[in-house]
C-alpha cells in the first residue's frame, strides 16, 4: 500500500513479533505484523512502549525500515549501552511476543518517488534507517530517480545493511553507496576513512546546482555538522532535511 | 491499562525498601541529564553571580571571587519529578547562607535565573540553614556542563528542577511567583514527600 | 556524553504532537514571536529529556511550544510563537 490515509488520532496498537534478524552485533531488526496497519510514508517512525509488571513505561521512537510497499512493518534498532529499551529490544525480545506501539508519525522527514530527486542521503551510523526504508521504497516503486548514500559507521562490520546496500548499489539504476569508515577499516580499505566533512561532501555529493532533495539523519552532532556542510557548498538550508537521533534512543 | 512487555523491567536500580524513597520514585544508580535548552558555556572570565532585589543588584561575586568564598563538601540524596532518585550524590558549594550574609533584605522568596531562559522559584525559608548551595563540584571534580557547570543551585529537600543549572543570581522577591516549569504546571514549591509535581497536587 | 546531544528536533515529538492535532504537525510551519522566522516544526530544535517538552527557534533559542503532562490530559502552551500553518506552504 503505497499512501498513507489522512489519519485521525493516533492510537496505541499492538504489533506481535514475527522475524528478528541481527543485522551486525549490536543492531536488530524486528519484524512485525501489525493488523490494520494503516500503512506508512519512508521516513516516518513509531514510537514504541514498554511496560513493566509494576506499571514502569519508557516510551522511545524508531524509524521504519521496511518500505510502504511491504506488508510487514521493520524497524531496525540499535543496542545502546546502558539503553533500557533498546537492551530489552535487541537482548530479551523473541518472537511472538507483542510490541505496543503507535504510528505512523512524522511528515517533515519523508520521501516519496513521486516528489522526484536528485536525492543525496547522509547517514550516521543507525540514522541509516529512515533512509533505507526510502531506498527500499526506491526500489519497490521502480525509481530510477539519481540517488547517493553516503553512509558514516565506526566499521565495515558495523554497516548496517551492508550486503543488501551492495545489491542495491549494483543494480541498474541503483543508487550509488559512499561509506565512509570511521574508526577502523578492513585490509585494503581504498575509500574514506574519516568522519564526513565538507571536503568529502564535495567530492561526493550532488552539485547544489542540480536541487537535490536531502535527508541527513543520525547523532546531533554528525546531523549538524553535515548540514552546515551542504550549506556551505550552496545548499539551501529549508533543502536538507534533519532528523537528530538523542544519545537515549535506547 | 497498557499491555504488559513479558521481561522488561527498565533501568531502575534493584529494588529494596527503602525509607529514603520519596513515594512514586525510583531509585537509578546513573546521573541522567536533562534539559529544557541548549548547553550554555560562559567563559569563566565572563561569569558572575549575583543577588539582586527587585531595584538593583546588592551583591555580585567573579568566578574568582565567588570560589574564594568558604564552601563545603555535601552528600545528598536528589529526586527529579520524572520519577527517578539518586542517593548520596557529593558535592561541593557554597551555602546559600553564605552568599547572603550581609544582605538586609524583607524577601520572602527568591527568583532563581540561569544562563538562557530558565528560572526557578523558592522560598527564601527553604534555602537558609544549610539547606540550599551553589555546586560548583560532582563527585570530587568540576561540575560538567551537561550537569550545569561551573555552578548550579543545589536544593536537595525540593525536586530537582529547582536545582537550576547554570545559575547566574536570583532575585529576592516580595512574593512568589512561578519560574519556567512552574509557569508550565509544575508545583509552586514541589516537596517530593508530599508528592508535590503538579500545581494544585 | 555531550549536553548538545540533548538537541533533537521537531520529528522527536511528532508522536506527543498527535497527540493534541490530528494534523500531522512536523511539516506546519511555526513563527517564531523573538526573531520572526518561520520553520518547519520539524527543523526547529527539541528538547525531550525534560519535565516537558520544549520546541525551540533554531535561529534565536526562543521557546516556541512548551508541552506538559499531567496524567492523561497533555497540555500544549505557546510561549514564543506567533502562529502555526498547516496545509501546503504559500509563498508569503
């Protein structure tokens, strides 16, 4: 189901775990089935809530992964230390249990094929995740809008999605991946090996020229510093759109 | 009622018994941080505290001057409205006591004010007689920005949005009047004996 | 970890947003009564580790929305904004 509907209030609802799948050590994707899930936009995200026997709630959002087109709603979470909802999500959680949650949510930090590109995606690390579920939908909707990832991890075996971001990138009309390594790389690394910066962005991103349409979305401080980034290269600020994920997104 | 998630439990310390638990709290082992604006960082050679009356400033202390003051070591237990409590956290300040002494004054409550736009109200009674500090030290070092370094209020018998980080002065006052959460439908006063979060609890 | 990570934005409370309008809110524009900008909800900063909810003017920090609750009644205060536009953005 491609568009969501416009939506009355948002309720909380129950999805039951159907697939978990460990994407690399510390990151879980959990795979839902939600009934009457109204459908999603790329971007958006759910907020999820957790209950204690003796009433205790801690409440935290997630990007949606999967795209619109897929029946079963993803979100991908990454384990954090100290992080009580993401240590029960990524540790406890099995299949069959069930999740409370409420969504879609969001509007500002969505892309759909039809609003056209060029598109260039910023990622940091688990701000990835919004951005796949656009690059899913990408796919599903058989886009060959010009598209460029470029995709921040402390390591190659902390890429999430690395081998489907592969397929995706090899396809005809794929979008082209650019990751960068920040903390260490495999023997025989040939490409960044340093946070994002402007200089990098220069190299890679779109020309500001063409009018890209921007999703940077990760940590404050890597959302930050990338939009000032693209700023300088002539970006205009309302063009890039952020999504800061907190340090307690566990 | 919310369903239940079989095997969470949250972050709370273990569970016991205990006294010193003011009701609906929990105990964490953390220190968790939590804002209602962006960090602000004043230069030390730019801060000052002051004690100002609804006409002027009466007394207004650098950095320097502020640390020659005598100050002492305290161990308290703290209590924030969102339900966690922190026992025998130590610091380091000056007493509220100290900073008023010489201050002729008919005050009855104070206007606490920080760096940005964040206040907080008390009554003068409840930071007289060692009961109340400017912290300018955690756990044995500086106080950390994020904790609201170099200095904050420290008033541990109330909730902790009372303690205002990155204080710069407070205002005596004639009255009360409700500072940032107050003004948002938090407590006047906020003892968390009582239970006191909301306004009208 | 640094305060600055404290800053999120607008997206961070779209879900306490729904909770007031049945609009989808991240994409209403908002102005700011300090500086007189107008952003998106979505690109102002957000602070959520709080007593409340605070929405900030990204260009002069001045408190846009102030979110509270109290048990199950969620109150929405307007300290520093002006107005609030849904629907598609004009070009005033």
């Amino acid at each position: 189901m491609a568009r969501a509907a416009v939506r009355g209030r948002l309720n909380w609802t129950l999805g039951e775990v159907v697939e978990l799948i460990d994407e690399t050590p510390r990151v879980r994707s959990i795979v839902l089935d939600v009934p009457d899930w109204p459908g999603h936009r790329a971007g958006q995200h759910v907020d999820l809530r957790l209950t204690a026997e003796d009433g205790y709630q801690a409440q935290r959002s997630y990007s949606i992964a999967s795209s619109p087109e897929d029946a079963r709603l993803t979100i991908t979470v990454e384990g954090l230390p100290d992080g009580e909802v993401s240590e029960y999500l990524v540790g406890e959680l099995r299949r069959g249990d069930k999740l409370e949650l409420r969504g879609p949510i969001g509007g500002f930090f969505v892309w759909e094929a039809v609003s056209g590109g060029p598109l260039l995606l910023v990622s940091g690390g688990s701000g990835i995740v919004p951005l796949m579920s656009m690059l899913r939908h990408r796919e599903a909707a058989d886009a060959t809008i010009p598209t460029k990832l470029v995709s921040s991890s402390r390591s190659w075996d902390e890429v999430i999605y690395r081998d489907e971001l592969e397929r995706l990138a090899a396809a005809a009309n794929g979008p082209e991946v650019i990751h960068t390594l920040t903390r260490s790389q495999p023997p025989g690394w040939t490409g960044y090996a340093r946070r994002v910066d402007g200089a990098m962005l220069a190299e890679v991103a779109w020309a500001a020229s063409s009018m890209p349409m921007t999703f940077v979305c990760g940590p404050t401080s890597f959302v930050e510093s990338v939009a000032a980034a693209l700023v300088l290269l002539g970006y205009p600020a309302t063009s890039v759109k952020t999504e800061r994920f907190g340090p307690t997104g566990g | 009622m919310a369903y239940i998630s079989r095997g969470f439990r949250g972050k709370r310390a273990k569970e016991r018994e205990d006294a010193r638990l003011p009701p609906g709290q929990y105990l964490v082992d953390g220190f968790p941080v939590l804002s209602a604006g962006p960090t602000p960082h004043t230069p030390l050679d730019e801060w000052t505290f002051s004690v100002d009356d609804e006409a002027a400033t009466l007394k207004t202390w650098s950095w320097e001057q502020f640390r020659a003051l005598p100050s002492e070591e305290i161990r308290v237990d703290i209590s924030c409205v969102t339900k966690w409590t922190k026992l025998d956290t130590a610091w380091e300040g000056v007493a509220i006591d100290t900073l008023l002494e010489g201050v002729e004054h008919r005050a009855t409550h104070l206007m606490a004010f920080s760096d940005g736009d964040y206040t907080t109200n008390l009554p003068v009674e409840d930071v007289l007689d060692g009961k109340a500090w400017v912290a300018f030290a955690y756990d044995g070092q500086p106080l950390e920005a994020e904790h609201g370094g170099p200095a904050r209020l420290l008033v541990p018998h109330l909730y902790f949005w009372k303690s205002a980080k990155w204080v710069r002065g407070f205002r005596l006052m004639d009255h009360d009047e409700p500072g940032f959460w107050e003004s948002y439908g938090y407590h006047i006063y906020g003892d968390p004996w009582r239970e006191q979060r909301y306004a009208g609890d | 970890m640094e305060g600055e990570e404290l800053r999120l934005d607008g997206n961070a409370i779209a879900g306490a947003l729904g909770e007031v309008f049945v609009e989808e809110m991240t994409s209403a524009r908002i102005a700011c009564e300090g500086c007189g900008s107008v952003e998106s909800v979505g690109a102002e900063h957000a602070y959520v580790q709080a007593p409340g909810i605070v929405l900030r003017c990204t260009h002069c920090d001045s408190a846009l929305l102030v979110m509270t609750r109290t048990g199950s009644r969620m109150r929405i205060w307007f300290p520093r904004s002006r107005w609030l536009e849904t629907g598609e953005p004009g070009n005033d």
